[in-house]
C-alpha cells in the first residue's frame, strides 16, 4: 500500500513537473518570437531589401485607398508581416492598425520608421500621366520591374518603375506631378535624359526622367500635385545631352528617401497602383 502511494506521488510530480516544464517553454519561446518580431525595427530598417520592396497584398492595397494614414498603415503591416515574408495574421482595418500603432509605438525607432513610411505614402495625390480627355488613344502599362537586370553603364538592378506609351510617339503624353513639392533637379543625365526631380513635403524625392520636353518649370519652383512638369520622351543613355531613340517612349518613375547623405531607393510600382485611379484630365 505505502509503494502504491509513493509511486502516485512520482508520478503526479512527474505530470507537473511536465506542465511547468511545457508553459516555461511555451512562455519563453513568445518572449523569444517576440524579440526577433521587435528586432525587425532596427537603424537598417530603411535600407533593407524588404522594406525598400515596398509588397503588399490586394486587401492591404485596397484597404490604404481608403486610409487617412496609408504611410503609417503600411509601416505597421510590414513589420508585423516581416515585409511579405509571414502572413498578416489581422483584419486589414482601422481598428487593427490603431491597436498595433499603440504597441510598436513604445518601440525605439517607430518615429523614424513611421515617417519615413508617411513620406513615401503621404503626399501622394494623382497618377503621373493624365487621362485624355479627348478621343486620343493614349494609355499607359506599368508591371514591377523592381531590380530587374538594366546593362547601360554596367550590369545594375531597375530602381523604378517605367510607364510604357502604348502610341510610341515623343511628346505625346503629358507628366504631371504625383505630388506637391520644390523642384529640386531638372535638366539632363546621361542614364536618366531630361529629367526632372522633386522633394515633396514629407520629404521624399520623386524622380521623373526620360522627358521630351519640359512645361514652364525652373529649379526651385513650387509646384502643386496634377501640376505639368513636361512630356514623355525616349531620351537618355548617352553622354550626349539631347539624345533619343535608345528605347521606346515611356516615363521612369523612380522614388527615394534621403537619409544623412545616402539616398534610398523604394519600389514605385505599389504606389503607382494606389494612385492608378486618381488621374487628372488633359486634352492631348
């Protein structure tokens, strides 16, 4: 009787002894997910592959259309999802997006990260080429050509987006700016042709290039987003300034935060899909 007793008490010791062992492991392993969750917020962030691929869902996509605060919506999807590489495990919406910002925001690092996203996000008002308000058939295709192979200069990766001119005419299509902003650059460079190069309001810069031709525009101009910078050209890929026909006529889009003195490029391809709907009219 008294053996029978003590192997009972051995074996419920051994039945704790198991579940603390399981809810200690169970405790730490969260401590530890959660760590390497927190650690995605670092002083990199910015120029990581993840983060400057800037993907999302088509729920994420439609649910920023409709965001007071697409920059800050985005931030937080991205690193609650490792930047595309885990699922996002909420519902795509104000709520979510309210409670997560409470949690990150006690985090070192989340301003920056934050507005850094607002930058990119924020100021966008209209696609870069107009719609005809005419019955000139004059559209437009993109893809995400983000790092594809491009060889002038040297073997490099695609840092944009290109608008491809369904009629392959120069000067035909009217560019506008996506956003507000100063005009920074405008003029010639070897790889990109006429360009022109505007820091919007949060900061960012967005790069038009490939132009025909230019509107009334000097450096140094404020500009108001759906304003004409210029037209659609096939210039550049030459250290002759004026050179064209080396491509088909399209627009390069290219989007970049500056930090100190490193410039970051991000995928414009998402932000070009959030604005493909909101196009001013022009008769061209």
């Amino acid at each position: 009787m008294h053996g029978h007793r003590t192997a009972h008490r051995t074996a419920v010791r051994y039945v704790l002894y198991c579940m603390f062992l399981c809810l200690f492991l169970a405790v730490n392993l969260h401590i530890l997910t959660s760590r390497s969750r927190y650690s995605r917020l670092n002083e990199t962030i910015l120029a990581s592959e993840g983060y400057r691929r800037q993907r999302m869902d088509s729920g994420m996509l439609e649910h920023i259309r409709e965001s007071e605060d697409p920059g800050r919506d985005l931030g937080l999807y991205w690193l609650e999802n490792n930047f595309g590489q885990e699922d996002f495990r909420y519902p795509c919406s104000r709520e979510t997006f309210s409670g997560l910002e409470k949690i990150w925001s006690e985090k070192q690092g989340w301003e920056m990260y934050r507005d850094a996203c607002r930058a990119v996000w924020n100021d966008l008002r209209y696609f870069p080429i107009p719609e005809p308000s005419n019955d000139v058939r004059a559209e437009v295709t993109f893809e995400d050509s983000w790092m594809f192979e491009r060889n002038y200069g040297g073997k490099r990766g695609h840092e944009g987006t290109d608008l491809m001119a369904s009629t392959n005419e120069r000067g035909l299509y009217p560019v506008v700016s996506m956003t507000d902003g100063v005009i920074l650059h405008k003029g010639w460079l070897e790889k990109g042709g006429y360009r022109v190069g505007i820091t919007a309001p949060g900061g960012a810069y967005f790069y038009y290039a490939h132009l025909d031709s230019y509107s009334d525009i000097e450096e140094g101009d404020s500009v108001k987003a759906g304003d004409l910078l210029g037209f659609m050209g096939d210039t550049g890929y030459s250290r002759v300034e004026g050179t064209t026909g080396n491509f088909p006529v399209h627009l390069h889009l290219g989007i970049y935060l500056v930090e100190g003195d490193q410039e970051i490029s991000v995928n414009p391809y998402y932000p070009l899909r959030y604005v493909e709907d909101r196009r001013v009219k022009c008769a061209y």
